[in-house]
C-alpha cells in the first residue's frame, strides 16, 4: 500500500456528526418523514443502530416525539425536510411547548445566501425566524464543527427548566461538510445534568405548610407535571400521609389508582367548589380548570391557592398563588414531606365524608349506564367495556381523543398506574392519536389502546400503515357514530350537500387497516367491543376496531361545549 495513502486522515462529516451527537446523549431513536435534504440522514442514521420510525405525515411524527419526551424525560426527536415538511412538525413543536414536553425539532433548510437574499430556492423559507415564536428556544448550526455544541444547547433547553421544544436548523450544506475525524469527535459534547434539581426555598415551604395545616377541607390537584417528574412515590406519599383528598387532571390520572380511597375524582365537581385550600402539584390554573375562578371554584374569596412549579411566571397568574413553592416536583415535594410529622392535624372527617358519599352516589349513578350491552351502542355502554379493559390490562397504555369519545372517557375508564394514560393535553388539539400511540409502542414496548373518535381518527388515520410497517402492538377503536358530535345534523337548506357534521354514513374504518394487513373487526354491542379488544391486546397483532355508536348518542363536545359561541340572530 502506498504510505501516503496509509497516512490519509480519517475524515468525518455533519451526517456523521448529528448522528454521533445525538447516541452520545442517549437518544437512540429518531421520528420522522424522509425528504431532500435529510433523507441521507435517517439512511446513516439507522446503519449507525438508532431506531428510524418514518412516517407519512410530519406533523405525527412530531407528535410522537413530544410524548416520547413526557414518557422518557429524554427530548424526543422529530426529523423532516425543509418548508412544508418543518411547517408540519412545526405544528407539533409548539404543542409539545404548551404542554411542556421535551423535544427537538430538527428541519433541513435551504442555503442561506439565496434564503436572505429571496432569490427562490427550493423549499425556500427563512424557518429559524418562524420557530423562534412557537417554541422554547430555537438555534442554527452553519458549520461542522458546532453540531455538537448545537445538540448539547437544544438537549439542556428541551429538558432543563420548564421542559419544552426546541428547533434546529441544518443547511443542506452542513451535512457534507468533512473535517478531520478526531477533530470531530472532540467537538461532541456530552451533557451533563441537563436537567438540574430546583430546591425550593425553605420558607416557601414553612409558608406552604403552614397554610395547608390551617385548611379545613383541603383538596391536591395533581397535573400531568406531576406525572412528567416520575417522583411517584413521593407525590403517593405526600397524598397518604397528609390523608388530604386529590384530584387528578386527565394526564395524571394513575399516579394514584383512581380507585384509592382518597381520590375524589369521581366528585370532581363537589370536590373544586368546596374545598378551602387548595395545593396544585404540577397543575396550571388555565382554562381545563376554569382559570381558578368562577362557579367552579364556588364563592369568589373562599379558596386559598399552594402551587408548585418550576416555572415562577406561573404563579398569580390567574389569580393569586397565597404560597408559591417554585422548583422541581420531586425535590419541592420531598421537602412538603419533611414537614410533615406524626404531629400533622387529620383532615376534617366530615370534609373526608362529604367526598366519598358523592362519590360513591356518582359512581353508582354512572354504574347503569355503564352496563348497557345494548345495539347500537352509546358512548357509555361501550366505555364501560372498555374500563373493564383497563381494569384487567393496567400495565396498557391509553390514548384517547375525540369529542364525545375524549369527555366521557376521561371520567368513565379508571387509571391505575403513571403515565398510562396519553391524551390531547393543553391546547385540547385533534390529530394525537396515531403518533402517541406510535411512540408509546415504541419506547415502553407495552401494548397500547387507541380509543378515538370518527372526526379525530380522521386527522392522522393515515399512519395505520405506519403501524402495520413496523408491526407495532397497536389496538385502534374508533367510535364511529357517523360524523363530529353526532351524525344526525342536516343540511337546513334541503340541498345535496351533507351536514358539515356529518360524515359517509355507516364508514367501515376496519377496512383500512385490514389494507396493510393489519386486523380489522366491526362491532356493534359492548360484548362484541370488550372480546375484540382482548383478541388484539392478547396477539399483539396491529387491530382496528369499528365500533358502531347510535348517531345520535352524545352531546356536542360533551363537557366543552359551552366554548362553542352560539348565533342568537333571527333572520327574516
């Protein structure tokens, strides 16, 4: 061999670099729609051992790297092409921000000098000034040599703090650029303590305490940053040793089983008006809680708000915080707990009462309607197979979103274990539902059950064939009652065109899945609901479940319908 040859550097280059900064810091798993000028990038990425999901649409694969974020703690990746392609995922990044999910957009881009310049080239789009706005922080990386320290500032902003998304520009030129290998590896950067504990202060907590000892019917709100912080056993424990009752919000539920003695979800309503003092764990006072005012919240002046987060703004932001404790969860918790001793005064029997005597008249109430094997289904009666489900499979994961399908199910299908249940969060968006479910398959490698709405599943129903692709252990059902809300609105003028509810009636969505090889079953009873559902949880196999609902069961928007404005206009 020539000697010169021999000699030649080892060369390196951006593909290379974004890869091997991205396994250095644990992140093995990339979510994405393949496309100039990334498409390279998912190729290496894979022949280097990380996990590749492609999709067919951005804005799913965005979504699933958000609740990649809130399950591991660690930023879910989402990787798409430039312009439309960033756009989509786009969508998916500010969700994660709202909710608090860490995760990193990265969007290849067009060249810089014909971007600044408007001189029109593909996909042309200035992206890094359009993200800035919409999430948590927003960075570009022009040169080889600072990929590394790009991917260690998106990973620390992504999780350090209040989580959130990130966005990362990369030219298309930044990939082939080519610098000496050991050059390269040194440039990498392995981050350490990204997310550093945030001790609250002691008086905070002294101020905390002393507010919560004084509370004669005190309530705990717990929020999904509660169950984000994976402190379990400490919010368990502040719960049990306080014997204060809680509520859980949609995303917390199982921190607690919602069976537990102290769970007041079930009188959820009696529980928010009444109490006197009220600790929020990881909960924020916006619009799911009536913005803490309101009759909701009963007699304007009676409650005494204690909230903890990690994000100081939050506090008074809706109405005054009377004990702000900011920092993280676990370590604010742990210190909640370290003043409350054998000393500590039992909560009031007759609030404790008050709660479990609603409760048990709630769930009773609710236990007919629960029972109905009736055909066509309604919401409840098919629900109710479902809770059945959950109660025997705890270890499954939940998706959930629709409208009737969302509001019910939130109350009707009980939790027993954190982090199980994934659903449309803060913005209450449509369109979570296959990318959730995706990446909940893939980074627990549990079984997961998609309960969807018709008008929900339609947003991102295309990524079935993303399921059956990577043969993930998915069960969809889709209550399909013919249209948003119901499917019995008509057209009032008389003419051809449908209700702008109402979709084809009687649609075999089954059929789509059955088009990839996937399973596809139609019901039309509870009993026929609850065996198909078990067929698909117990063979693992990719299923899709038409569940027939009476059009006209439900309620427009069920719990949410208020927010829509209503015409009190009369025309002649």
């Amino acid at each position: 061999m020539d000697p010169q040859i021999a000699a030649e550097p080892e060369l390196t280059d951006g593909f290379h670099l974004v890869i091997d900064a991205l396994k250095l810091n644990d992140i093995t798993t990339i979510y994405g729609v393949p496309g100039i000028p990334i498409t390279d990038l998912g190729r290496l990425a894979q022949a280097e051992g990380m996990r590749v999901i492609s999709f067919r649409h951005e804005q799913h694969a965005g979504n699933a790297a958000a609740i990649a974020g809130f399950l591991t703690k660690k930023p879910g990746v989402c990787l798409t092409v430039s312009a439309p392609g960033f756009l989509n995922g786009l969508t998916a990044l500010a969700n994660a921000t709202t909710n608090c999910f860490p995760m990193i957009l990265i969007s290849g881009s067009s060249e810089r000098e014909i971007v600044d310049l408007q001189q029109g080239d593909y996909e042309e789009m200035d992206q890094l000034a359009i993200a800035k706005p919409l999430c948590k922080a927003a960075f570009r990386v022009l040169h080889a040599e600072d990929i590394g320290i790009a991917v260690a500032r998106a990973i620390r902003a992504a999780v350090s703090g209040r989580p959130g998304g990130v966005y990362l520009d990369l030219p298309a030129k930044l990939f082939s650029q080519v610098l000496d290998a050991t050059k390269g590896e040194k440039s990498l950067v392995k981050v350490i303590d990204a997310a550093p504990a945030q001790i609250p202060a002691p008086s905070a907590i002294k101020r905390a305490l002393d507010v919560l000892k004084g509370a004669k019917r005190p309530l705990i709100v717990l929020g999904k940053g509660a169950a984000y912080a994976q402190a379990d056993d400490l919010v368990r424990e502040l719960v049990e040793r306080t014997g204060i009752p809680y509520v859980p919000m949609s995303m917390a539920k199982g921190l607690l089983p919602d069976t537990h003695p102290l769970s007041a979800g079930a009188a959820r309503s009696t529980a928010l008006k009444d109490s006197d003092v009220v600790l929020l764990v990881g909960a924020r006072l916006n619009w799911l809680l009536s913005h803490g005012k309101g009759k909701t919240w009963g007699a304007p002046g009676s409650k005494k708000f204690i909230q903890i987060d990690i994000e100081p703004k939050e506090m008074d932001s809706n109405v005054e915080i009377v004990a702000p404790v900011v920092g993280d969860i676990g370590s604010c918790v742990e210190a909640l707990l370290a003043g409350v001793d054998a000393n500590w005064p039992a909560v009031p029997s007759d609030w404790t009462e008050t709660l479990k005597a609603k409760k048990e008249a709630n769930v009773s109430k609710m236990a007919a309607k629960l029972g109905k094997n009736a055909a066509p289904m309604d919401f409840h009666g098919a629900l109710g197979a479902l809770k059945t489900v959950i109660q025997e499979r705890p270890d499954a994961i939940l998706v959930n979103e629709g409208a009737n399908t969302l509001d019910l199910a939130r109350g009707i299908i009980d939790m027993y274990q954190p982090r199980k249940r994934l659903d449309v969060g803060t913005w209450g968006i449509m369109g979570i539902g296959m990318g959730f479910a995706i990446a909940a398959a893939v980074e627990t490698g549990k079984p997961v059950l998609a309960v969807e709405g018709d008008s929900a599943f339609g947003f991102s129903g295309m990524e079935v064939e993303t399921i059956c692709r990577y043969n993930l252990s998915v069960c969809i059902v889709v209550f399909n009652n013919n249209g948003i809300y119901r499917g019995t609105d008509v057209n009032p003028t008389g003419g051809e065109d449908v209700a702008p509810t109402v979709f084809v009636a009687d649609a075999r969505y089954d059929k789509m899945m059955e088009a990839f090889g996937g399973v596809g079953v139609n019901v039309t009873t509870p009993d026929e609901l609850k065996r198909a559902v078990d067929a698909a949880m117990d063979s693992g196999r990719p299923t899709l479940i038409n569940a027939v609902i009476d059009p006209a069961a439900g309620t427009e928007s069920g719990n949410i319908g208020s927010l829509n404005p209503q015409s009190v206009v009369k025309k002649k």
